[in-house]
C-alpha cells in the first residue's frame, strides 16, 4: 500500500489522491510522517511506497502511472506520451503560475499579494491560459491531451476547479465548462477534485 503523506486539502496532495484512485492504486494518507523531512523543500505531498520516498507531484503521478502501468493515462508511444508530458508541464510552468497572484490575494486573501496591479496581471494572466487551454479542448473534443482522459486532466482538472471556485467574474468558455462537467463525471474527481476546496 502506498502512503501518501500531507493533508487532504493541498491541491497537490490531491493530485496524488486523484490519480491513486483513477489508477486503482491501495492507499493511505496521513498529514505527516518522518518521512516528510526526506523533501528539502519541506512541501507536501510526499509518498512512501515501500523503502522508496519520492517528492514533486507531477513526478509521483507520473510514477504511479509507469508503475502500475497505467497505459490508458500515460501511453507508452512516445509522441502520446509526450503529448501528456506537455500539458502536465504547461500545468506546472505557465498555467500554476498565471493564477498564483491572484488566486491567493482573492481567494487565500493573503495581506502579501495585495498589490492591486499585479492581481489584476494576474487575472489576466490566468484568462489567457485558459484560453489555450479552451482552444485545446475544443481541438480534441474531450480532455486536454486527446480524446480520452489522461493523466494530464488530473493536474489540469484540479486548476480549472480553482478557475471555477474563485469568487471573480470571469470570462467565458465554453470548451473550459464543458470540460470541466466531463471531469464531474468521473468519482475521483468529485472527491478529489470538484469537492467544495479550492
């Protein structure tokens, strides 16, 4: 059984959570444990998966999937695979930090991202992300990487539900929202994902 370590409410801890569960992976989670301190980043999440410790959640998901062969989420053909790889890279560079500004002056309210300029670079930073993102959707007619879901929705999944559960006006689209009730279709990510936590 793997351990997936740091509190249910991170949204990259439930990353971790979302793809165990798409995968079919035993699991338990736990806020902490020693092996938390393995990470020089002290950030969560952290797995223990036998003797081996491993941080970065695009990494574990990646894992989790290679390791229990998880074909329909990472393929093994090289371009479908990178296909995935780029859009879970997009999430982490470009898309998470479009959104950070102003996502936690609105919704954290963090008195240090008060700068009223920068939030609204921010928001327009991050409407200019999911316009690729809509663009994409609407190219593929299902989730982010093709057709079919992939483990590039998970990261994904769970940035749009930050899009959707800030309390901010916002432009529309429609590709993003369509999308957005697919992955509602699916369990892990109504508990995981779409469950009331931004």
């Amino acid at each position: 059984m793997v351990r997936v370590l740091g509190k249910a409410t991170s949204i990259n801890v439930r990353k971790v959570l979302w793809a165990c569960e798409e995968i079919g992976i035993a699991y338990e989670r736990a806020d902490g444990g020693p092996e938390l301190a393995r990470n020089p980043n002290a950030l969560v999440p952290v797995i223990v998966d036998g003797d081996f410790v491993l941080w970065e959640s695009n990494t574990i998901i990646r894992y989790l999937a290679n390791k229990w062969a998880a074909r329909e989420l990472m393929p093994l053909d090289p371009r479908r695979r990178a296909e995935v790889d780029k859009w879970i890279d997009w999430q982490a560079t470009e898309f998470n930090n479009a959104w950070r500004y102003a996502f936690s002056a609105i919704a954290r309210k963090n008195p240090a991202f008060g700068d009223t300029a920068e939030i609204d670079a921010s928001k327009k930073q991050w409407a200019a992300m999911l316009a690729i993102l809509d663009a994409q959707l609407a190219k593929t007619g299902g989730y982010v990487a093709a057709a079919p879901f992939t483990l590039a929705d998970i990261p994904i999944g769970l940035s749009v539900n930050r899009w959707f559960m800030t309390p901010m006006e916002r432009p529309s689209f429609p590709a993003v929202a369509a999308y957005y009730e697919r992955l509602s279709l699916r369990p892990a990510f109504l508990r995981h994902g779409r469950n009331g936590i931004d």
